[in-house]
C-alpha cells in the first residue's frame, strides 16, 4: 500500500527538474546574448575611441 503512495514522486520530481532545467537554460541563453551584445558595443565603443586617438 505505502509503495503505491509514493510511486509517483521520482516522476513527479523528475518532470519539476526537467522543468527547471529548460528554464535554467533558457536564462543561460539569455545571459550570453546580453553579454554577446555588451561586448560588440564595447568593440565599437573601443574601436571609436582608438580612431579619436590616432587622429
């Protein structure tokens, strides 16, 4: 009878990890994209500067 209880439990905490997981990684991608579009701004931001400076 307890067996049949809690049965469910490693599902039920398998699909929240699952879960959790995706989301996990779906900040991750966001994070690198923002850092991705921090760093070619300051590429272009390095890149005026030195121009200005060699003038």
């Amino acid at each position: 009878m307890i067996g049949d209880k809690y049965s469910f439990w490693p599902l039920t905490l398998n699909s929240v990890t699952s879960v959790h997981q995706t989301q996990i990684q779906q900040r991750i991608s966001e994070v690198s994209d923002s850092i991705k579009k921090e760093n070619i701004e300051l590429e272009t931001i390095t890149k005026e500067l030195d121009s200005k400076v060699k003038k």
